[in-house]
C-alpha cells in the first residue's frame, strides 16, 4: 500500500480525507501536534477504519522531528499538506504567525521531500487567492490575486513556493487545491469540525445557534448587491472535497513530472447567508435565530468556482448538496452536544 503523510490530519478536512485515502487502498500517515485538533477526532478515526490511525504527535514544521517521522515510516509515496493556521482575523492581529507557520511549515516539508525523493504534494489552498473576483464563477486564470489577509498571502506565497519549486526540481509534482467553503460533517456523525471557542464560520455558528450553545447567528451585512443582500459563497461538503484528494493523487500517479497545476474545488453554486440559514432550517426542522448585524471587514461579497477544469481535467465533481452537508453538520452537533 502506498503511504502518503497527511499533515494536519486530525483537522477537519484532514480527518475526513484520511478517511477516503483508507477507503482507496492509501495507507494514510497523520503527521498532527493536535494544536488546533482534538483526540476526539482520533477516537472518531478509529471508529470509522476499524482500528486506530497511524499518527506522529509533532509538529510538521520541526524540521528534525519530522525528518524523524519519514525516516521511521520509510517509503513515502506522497504528502497531503493540511496542517496550518486558518482564522482570517487572527492573521490580521499576529501576520507574523501565518507567514511563519503557513509558509515555513511547506519549506521544511518540500526540503525533505527533496531529500528524500518524495515526488507528490496535495497542497491545501484556498478561493481567498482570487481575493474579490472581478467575473463570476470563478475559474484558475483568475488574474487579479488580491488575497484579502495575510492568511489569504500566506496560501498565495505557497502556491508561488510550490511553482518555483516544480521548476527546479524535475521531479516533483504538486497539486494546487483551491478550496471554496467547506461545511458539514462525515455522515457517520464519528467525525466533524471542532471549531474551538466562537466559530469565525457561518455554519458551525448557525449549528451552535440551533442547538442552542449561541444567542443567535449575527448576519455580517445584508446590503450587499446580491439578491437577499447577504454574501454569497460556494459551500462544498467535506466529504466531497475528502475525495477529491484521492482524485487528485491518482491523477497525479498517472503524470510525468515536474508538474504544478491548481484546481478549484467547489459545487459552482454560490447561496446566500440567508439561504444557508432557511435551508439549515427546513431540512433539520429547527429553527435558527438570527439578526442582522454590520458588515465584517474583508468579506468578499460572492465568490463561487468555475468547475470545468477540476471536472475535465482531474475528473471531480461535488456530487452531495448544500441540505446534505447542512444534514451532516446538524448530525454532529446534536453528537457533540
Ligand atoms: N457569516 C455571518 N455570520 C457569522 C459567520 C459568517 O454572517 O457568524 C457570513 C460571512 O460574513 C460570510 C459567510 O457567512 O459572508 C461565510 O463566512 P465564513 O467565515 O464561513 O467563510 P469565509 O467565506 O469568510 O471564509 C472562507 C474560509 C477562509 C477563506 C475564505 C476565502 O473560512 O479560510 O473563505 O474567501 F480564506
């Protein structure tokens, strides 16, 4: 079985991706110091495959540590990089702590893939690259990238590191994924996001109103130029974006290196805050309270992708809609308690 290192891999997008990269014949490697990760997220792992998950406790960034883990693990055919810090307004407070965390993480790890001759990376993008899109949807030649944070900086130096890195190694090969806005939960209801404190997020907020745990979901403007007023997103379930890792790394399997290209991975819908709200609402036949408060600093009115290329060229699409992964999260709420 091939091995592949998924850093951050008791995160949410992680979790649910060591789940896919079980189910496809991978042998998944968590490399996770469980910063912003809970055991919880182990215990449900284990449930899920049936045994529990191969995981290193250190941090990806430690250079001599994680020399440590691939020496043990030995054969590597590959490395999913998920672990970095994510809060769009902790990045605007301590910029300092993204760029060195975000980028220097990815260093140290393309550093010992070269060493090592590890030739596969999945690297964990984000739609914050295309900043405020000037056309909509969306689509990979985008070419204003006026990310709105340093965290949205962070993720486009990597994806700039990751093309000079192709360039001067011929044998690399690395996947640029452009996540959109993940939500829901496994189906299982075993694993989920474990957002700590108050969620930045819209729908671990919204599930928290509903159950309960908040006042109220705070709407952040509903002025904008958009058909309610509220922002508009392309919200894609977990499980979705899970598989297309495995997508992506068959994909590339099947490649000559060098090669670097990025996909965006998104339904190619956009809803609205309000529409997320009521859709919450009828499918789970729960009511959630609202208001409507100011703008948020650094939104971006709509953003939603352009989804030919991940189609025709990596062969994905989102199959689960947006009341399956409202579904999903509510069932791992209700779990949480
Ligand atoms: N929102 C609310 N109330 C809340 C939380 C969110 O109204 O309590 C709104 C936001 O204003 C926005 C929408 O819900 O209109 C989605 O907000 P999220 O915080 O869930 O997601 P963002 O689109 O702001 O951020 C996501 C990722 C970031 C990424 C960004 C790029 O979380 O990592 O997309 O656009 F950088």
């Amino acid at each position: 079985m091939k091995k592949v290192i998924v850093t951050g891999g008791a995160g949410f997008i992680g979790s649910h991706t060591v789940v896919e990269l079980a189910a496809a014949g991978y042998a998944p490697v968590i490399v996770d110091d469980l910063r912003n990760s809970e055991e919880r997220a182990l215990t449900g792992l284990a449930a899920l495959l049936g045994r529990a998950p191969v995981v290193h406790r250190v941090d990806c960034g430690d250079e001599q540590a994680m020399r440590e883990v691939l020496e043990a693990e030995g054969e590597v055919h590959g490395v999913i990089h998920f672990a970095a810090d994510k809060a769009v307004g902790e990045s605007v407070a301590h910029p300092t702590k993204y760029y060195r965390n975000n980028i220097g993480s990815l260093a140290v790890l393309l550093e010992l893939m070269r060493q090592r001759g590890i030739r596969s990376m999945v690297f964990s993008s984000s739609c914050t690259v295309y900043g405020e899109p000037k056309e909509l949807p969306v689509d990979e030649t985008a070419p204003d990238r006026n990310a709105a944070s340093p965290y949205g900086f962070t993720k486009v130096a990597c994806e700039q590191l990751l093309r000079d890195e192709v360039s001067a190694s011929p044998m690399l090969k690395a996947v640029l994924l452009r996540y959109f806005n993940p939500i829901g939960a496994h189906p299982s209801g075993l694993i989920g996001e474990l957002p700590r404190g108050v969620p930045n997020n819209l729908v671990p907020y919204v599930s928290q109103a509903a159950a309960g745990l908040r006042d109220r979901l705070i709407i952040h403007g509903a002025d904008y130029d958009t058909a309610d007023g509220t922002c508009v997103r392309d919200y894609i379930h977990v499980v979705d974006l899970a598989k297309a890792h495995v997508t992506a790394l068959d994909w590339m399997g099947q490649r000559p290196a060098p090669l670097c290209e990025a996909f965006n991975l998104g339904t190619g819908r956009g809803n609205s805050v309000l529409e997320v709200v009521r859709t919450f609402e009828a499918v789970n036949g729960v009511p959630v309270p609202h208001a409507i408060g100011p703008r948020r600093a650094g939104d971006v009115e709509s953003v939603f992708a352009d989804t030919r290329r991940s189609a025709e060229v990596l062969g994905w699409r989102a199959r689960l809609t947006l009341a399956d992964a409202l579904r999903d999260a509510w069932n791992w709420q209700r779990r949480l308690g």
